[in-house]
C-alpha cells in the first residue's frame, strides 16, 4: 500500500498536532495548512491524496478554499473532508452543497475519524481503477 499523503487544513494549533499525530501514527504523511489560501498554494504544488478542512479558519473560509479548489482543474479531483464543530444548520447546509466528499465533526472520535479517512482514500483508490 502507498503512503497516503493528506493536508490538514487547521489553524488551531491543538487541533492540527491532534490530526497530525493520529494520522502520522497510522502511517500517513502529513501536509499543513493554517489558512485557506495557504492550503490552495499547498494543494497545487503537493497534490495530496486528500485534505482535511475546517471551515472557521482566518481569511478565506473553508467551503469557500473548497469552491476555488474545484474551480481549478489541476486541484478539483482532490477528495475534501470538512472537519468541523459547527452545528449551525447554515453551515451545515452550505457543507452539504460545497462539494465536500465526507463530513467529521470536532472534537474527533480518533477510531471514527480513521475509518472515515481510510474509507474516503480506498473510495477514491477504487474510482481509479480500470
Ligand atoms: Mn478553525
């Protein structure tokens, strides 16, 4: 199995080494991002397997680093997991329609979070087969 490579999209430092941590422990290499425009310039030159995104970050918010991620053809088949706590059913329904391929609300249940990682990867492994 190749390593997967994933960016975390997280501009709270706890947050982000949480990720990082379980996602290091379970053999993946991680890429960071505090904002979403950082996480555009990331995304572009690394192609990562998958991202991880909160939506509440500094400056441009999440669904909207999603939209520009889509928009451009080099970053728009990249698998994007909104990782997030608001319960703000605007949000929710903005989540829904913004294009993401999974939802994980915050704080992770780190076995839960694994699993919906693993099975986002092997859905866009399986898509790429012959
Ligand atoms: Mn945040």
């Amino acid at each position: 199995m190749t390593r997967a490579r994933i960016l975390i999209v997280e501009d709270n430092d706890k947050n982000r080494k949480l990720v990082r941590d379980v996602l290091q422990f379970k053999g993946y290499e991680t890429l960071e991002a505090v904002t979403g425009e950082e996480a555009i310039e990331i995304a572009r030159h690394a192609i990562p397997d998958l991202i991880l995104m909160d939506i509440h970050l500094p400056g441009i918010d999440g669904i909207t680093t999603v939209e520009r991620l889509r928009a451009d053809p080099a970053t728009s088949g990249i698998p994007v997991i909104a990782v997030t706590a608001s319960a703000m059913a605007e949000d929710r329904a903005r989540i829904d329609a913004g294009g993401f391929d999974g939802y994980q609300s915050k704080p992770i249940e780190v076995r839960e979070f694994i699993e919906l990682v693993e099975a986002t990867l092997a859905r866009v492994d399986g898509d790429e087969q012959p």
